[in-house]
C-alpha cells in the first residue's frame, strides 16, 4: 500500500463519475464489474495531473456497476 491508501472515492452520477483524493504524477487504476460477486478489471489507468483525481465511466452499465480505485504499480 502506499502512503495515500485506503482513500475515498465519490460517486457524482448521471453518468457516473468518480473522484478521489490524489498524487499529482501517480498513476492510477480504475476497476470494474458489473456483478458485485463478480471480478474486477481494469477499466483505465489515469496519471493525476492535480490534487484531486477524476474519471468518467464513458459506457455506464443500465442498471449496476461496482467500481474500486487503486494505486498502480
């Protein structure tokens, strides 16, 4: 783990979008499922530009979707 986890990730919707706080030039993975028994892949990988890291699901599930942020190695 580093030294910024566990952290928070806000969910804004319609579309969703999460938030979290962030490292600036940390890499990040965003991770998905759409069961929540399900395993999780790897959405996208997003590289903070600023303090606060951002992503919006561009193909948001009708009904549920399950979502984790994670540092990246």
């Amino acid at each position: 783990m580093g030294a910024d986890a566990p952290f928070t990730v806000n969910l804004g919707v319609p579309p969703p979008e999460l938030t979290w706080p962030a490292t600036v030039g940390r890499s990040y993975d965003v991770l998905g499922t759409d069961e929540a028994a399900g395993p999780l892949q790897v959405l996208t990988t997003i590289v903070s530009s600023n303090s606060v890291g951002q992503w919006t699901d561009p193909n948001p599930h009708p009904t549920n979707r399950f979502y984790r942020i994670r540092t990246s190695p």
